[in-house]
C-alpha cells in the first residue's frame, strides 16, 4: 500500500523546507533535516512536493495520521445524507387512500426527506396515463406549502409515471 505522504528515507529531493515546532525553519540538506528528526525522535514527513524544493515536517507520523483519519471521518459524518420516500398510487385511487398518502408525505417532507410519487400501471390501465398524470398534478398542488417540485411527471419506462418533491428547506 502506498503512503500518501513520503516519510524519513523516501524523500528524494537533495534539498528540503524544514518547517515544524521546535524546528528552525529554513532549507537544509535532507541529511541533515533527516538527523534534525532523529534527534527529537520523530519522522520527517514531506508535505507537499509542489514547486522546485519539498516542504517537510518535523512530526510523529503515526498521530498525523490518525489525525487527517479522524477529521476525514467527520467531515464525511456532518455531511448530509438525502433520504428518498416513496409512495405509490393506481390509476384508480379513491379519495381516501389519496387523503392517507397526502398525510404520509406531509409527515416526510416535514423530516427533511423527499419524497417521490409514483403512479404504477398494470395491465391495461396505461390507456389512462391521463389519470396518472391528473393525480400527480393534484398531489403536488396540495403539497405546495411543504415542499416544491423538483421534477414534473414523466413516464420511466412503460409502466411508472413519477415526480419528485423536495422539503422547502432543501437546496437542490
């Protein structure tokens, strides 16, 4: 596996920046930064290798690393996972299941997810993607002070029409 940074007798340049705590900082010949190290007992890890002469570190590499591991790991845990519900309709829903599944997403986009309506066609019914279409329209209307469209009703497939709504206080 290779390290991501070069440390003590990897580095290769003749020449290094030495910068660090309780170090001078300036150029030193890379044996001599080398035993600058050695005498404190810590590695000499190379920064950055950008432009003519490589930057090093007086450090203890083993606790840089685990360092840039833990704050890796919390920048990816405050990032923000986007949740998708979905719900699913006929062609042929009655008013009260519409009613119970309007009350559903109403709750989801509250929590901050979003939701994706779906209007599933069996069979034959594809004759009536009308209908599909006019029960998604209706259902993002009443769902216009909770969240906003964040995609119109299109046919995926042959036999699912769908859209997506995002909670107001999303960003796209």
């Amino acid at each position: 596996m290779k390290e991501a940074h070069n440390v003590n007798e990897r580095i290769i340049a003749p020449e290094v920046r030495l910068v660090g705590d309780n170090v001078t900082s300036g150029i030193y010949r890379l044996s001599d930064a080398l035993g600058i190290a050695e005498t404190q007992e810590l590695d000499l890890v190379e920064i950055s290798s950008a432009g003519d002469m490589p930057v090093c570190r007086v450090i203890d590499y083993a606790k840089f690393k685990y360092l840039q591991k833990r704050k890796h790991k919390e920048i990816k845990s405050n990032a923000q996972k986007v949740v998708i519900k979905q719900i699913r309709f006929g062609p042929n829903t009655s008013d009260h299941d519409f009613d119970f599944k309007l009350k559903h997403a109403i709750n989801f986009l509250e929590t901050g997810a979003k939701v994706k309506v779906c209007v599933r066609f069996i069979g034959r019914q594809i004759m009536f993607k009308e209908r599909g279409e006019l029960i998604l329209l209706r259902f993002s209307k009443e769902l216009e002070s909770y969240g906003k469209l964040e995609q119109l009703p299109k046919l995926e497939g042959k036999k699912v029409m769908s859209l997506t709504i995002a909670p107001l206080g999303a960003k796209k």
